[in-house]
C-alpha cells in the first residue's frame, strides 16, 4: 500500500518520515506541505516525490498520514477522507470541539480506517504495562496520579509551534496522559477540578465511569530534562485489594512506535476492523480536553 504525508514540521522529520521510509508493509507515495522546499526536505528522507497540491498526493496514495497542526489537520480531513483515503491522524483532533465533531463524523461517514497517533499506544513495554492491569482497576479503590514536565515550549524545535504555544501541555501531551488513564481505569466521565498556573501548570482531577479517580500534573515551561514521567495507579488492585502498578518511562523511539501504528492500521484495513486509537477515540479524548479548558475558565 501507499501513504502520503501532509506536513514538513519536526515531527513530520524526525518520526513520520523516517519510519514510512522504513516500514516494509507501505511505499512512501511523497509529501505535500504549503512549503514545497520543506516538502522537498522531508521527501528526501520519506521517499517518494513532492506533490504540488493535496489533491496530487491523493491520487497517489491509499493512506495518508497528517503532521499538521490542529486547525489544518480538521481543514483538510474531510477532503481526504472523501476521496475514499485511510488516515494517520495526530492529536489533537482539530484546534476546538466543534471542529473535532465534524472531523470524527467526517471520518465515520467515509469508512475508512483510522489510527491516531497516541505515541504510548504504540510502544510495547507500555502496551505490557496496560495489558497487566487487572480486570476491574476502575472501581472506587483506585487511585491514579499522573504527571508529565518537561521543557519543550522553552527551546527547541517545537517552541516555535504557535498552536503549542497558544494552548500549552493541556491540548499537546494532554490526550496522551488522558488516553493512558481512561485506557488503564475505564472512561473519564467527569473532571473533578481544573486549575491553570503559571508557567503552563495544569492541575486536573477525572473521575472514571467505575468510580476511580485520578489526578494529573502537567506543564510543557518546567526547566527539567529529561522530562519527568510517570503514571502510578494504587489502591483496590489485585487478587487482595492491595496492589501498585507504575509507568515510569516513555517510549525511547518514536519512530518504531510509529511504525507499530503503520502495521496495525495495515492490520486494520486487511480486516475491516476498527482500532481503539482511532478518529473517535480522538474526539472522546477531545471532549475530556474540552471539558477541562472550560473548567479553568
């Protein structure tokens, strides 16, 4: 099968490209991006050549995979998917709910398969860690914090995204960290509290449909490096009630996490089936995004 990639930004340099370029299951079918001397820099790697307009990436392609920034990524999606075309999708969805609820039904009404690129899905030593969580985790015995600081909006490649810039961790590593906790306890349902400090800290408190709650930390303007990760989970676990489940590390190689999502969207589209990360899981994690956003005021 073939993929195209819209966008030239870091992460298109540094994760997409490469891994297409090394997956064996796609051929790269180029890249479109508003730069075309970008495009022509993340085509050098990914393979494949630099289309002059997203409707020439689409006539040759079977998939395409987006590293654009929110708002374009909800602009150019229905065209996409209308042209009958699987999607890699980034988080978040869209720059806004509204937007995120035309991009998912767009996405639906097509039925096409979609994977997003939740990077902690991906991983196998996080997939293990997911998968060890009993059965039941969710209840009201459980507890669950969860913090991610790091210093990516005060240098670096991705300081210079607007869109980061703007909304801060809450709508970039955020569905990450909700994704993680609504996938180890059950649904978020409810946000319990929500506080903005300065520089870009986030306090928020969810509670899941089993009554679990947790608690999260996050800020992208924290001078640390490494980033400072970790998900612990204590409380009503196991076959005695007692138990600790913690996440210590995040993926190592985002480039082989990406290629994960490339082999089970290829799965998927063998099969017919859904992924659980797909553009719906996107606007569930989006919704959770939202309700926090409106929470802070």
């Amino acid at each position: 099968m073939r993929i195209g990639l819209l966008g030239a930004g870091p992460w298109a340099r540094q994760v997409h490209a490469p891994a297409i370029a090394a997956h064996p299951r796609w051929s790269a079918a180029g890249v479109w991006a508003r730069r075309p001397e970008a495009a022509a820099g993340i085509a050098a790697v990914s393979g494949g050549p630099v289309h002059a307009s997203v409707e020439d990436l689409l006539d040759a392609c079977d998939a395409v995979a987006f590293a654009v920034p929110p708002a374009v990524q909800a602009e150019l999606l229905e065209r996409v998917v209308a042209a009958g075309k699987h999607v890699v999708l980034e988080k978040p969805l869209a720059a806004d709910l509204p937007a995120a609820e035309r991009a998912a039904a767009a996405v639906a009404a097509s039925g096409v398969r979609s994977a997003t690129m939740l990077t902690l899905r991906f991983d196998p030593a996080i997939r293990a860690w997911l998968d060890a969580v009993p059965a039941g985790a969710g209840g009201p015995g459980t507890t669950a914090t969860a913090r991610w600081l790091s210093g990516a909006l005060l240098g670096g490649p991705f300081a210079a995204s607007s869109w980061r810039a703007e909304h801060g961790a809450l709508l970039d590593v955020g569905p990450h960290v909700v994704d993680l906790l609504d996938a180890a306890l059950g649904p978020v349902v409810d946000v319990d509290h929500a506080h903005r400090d300065e520089p870009d800290l986030w306090r928020i408190g969810l509670v899941h449909d089993g009554g679990a709650r947790s608690s999260v930390v996050l800020s992208l303007r924290v001078p640390v490096d490494p980033t400072e990760f970790e998900v612990a989970m204590v409380g009503g676990l196991g076959e005695d009630g007692r138990g600790r489940y913690v996440l210590d590390r995040r993926p190592a190689d985002a480039v082989a996490c990406f290629g994960a999502l490339l082999d089970d969207l290829a799965d998927a589209i063998g099969s017919g089936a859904d992924l659980p990360v797909d553009a719906a899981r996107a606007l569930h994690l989006q919704r959770v995004i939202d309700r926090i956003a409106r929470a802070v005021g």
